[in-house]
C-alpha cells in the first residue's frame, strides 16, 4: 500500500497515523476459518492525528462519540471478507465514509412565515370538517 490514504480533497492521513489488528473472524473463510487471522480491527487516534485540524476533530469526536474509546482511537472493524488485505481495505474504505459524514454539515434551516391567506385556508377547513362530524353525530344528513 502507499504511504498516505487519500479520504478528502481538503486532508491526507499518512498510513502511520492508522493502526491495523488482526484477529480470527467468525466471517466467511471455509477451512480457514478457524486457522487464520482475517478480521482486521482499525484504530485512528483523533486526538493526535497531525492530518486533522482542531475543527475537523472537535466535529468526529462530536458525531462519532459512540465509536470512539476511552483512549480517544476510532475504531473500524471489517471481517466481510477471506483475505486480510481485502478486509484492510474495506476497513480504511469504512473509516473514510465515517468520517467523510461526520465533517458534512448541515445547512442552516431559514424560518419562514405563514401567509395569512394560508392560514384562513387551514382554519377554514377546519371548520368545514368539524361541521361534517358534527353533521354525522346528530344523524343530520347533507344534501
């Protein structure tokens, strides 16, 4: 693999800031299954990552909050597939689209009034609908 991994125009993270685990997978495999070590765990320290500035990190750390340990890593987990490099890439692919979304933000919502011609719209239906049930109630008919 090459030494930085490309998630954003604006950022790069270099390969040594992300820390990759290999443990069994309970996964696809067959025969391997039970011999070799394809899950890949992904750990990324936000908190010290040199890639990310204190804004980008204040974001992640506010939207992945569940993800994210006590030790400030983010962890990604990929057992999807028989390879561990196959899982390696799936994972980082994870982390880019994790932290792709949580650096989007949403736009500011602009209050709008009611017309009032809108409103006398609504409250005549109202009305019009409150004399139908009323209409039912008695047994009066419509005609």
């Amino acid at each position: 693999m090459d030494n930085k991994t490309e998630f954003m125009n604006d950022f790069l993270i270099p390969e040594g800031e992300l820390v990759f685990k290999a443990s069994r997978s309970s996964g696809p495999g067959g025969q391997n299954v039970n011999k070799l070590n394809t899950k890949i765990t992904l750990l990324f320290n936000i908190s010290e990552s040199k890639s990310l500035s204190d804004l980008q990190k204040e974001l992640i750390c506010k939207k992945l909050s569940a993800r994210i340990d006590k030790a400030g890593f983010l962890q990604v987990v990929s057992q999807k597939f028989r390879t561990q490099i196959a899982n390696r890439k799936a994972a980082v692919e994870r982390l880019h689209n994790l932290l792709i979304e949580a650096l989007k933000t949403k736009p500011i919502r602009k209050k709008t009034k009611i017309s009032y011609s809108e409103k006398q719209k609504r409250l005549q239906a109202k009305k019009h609908k409150s004399r139908l049930k009323n209409q039912r109630r008695w047994g009066v008919s419509e005609q």
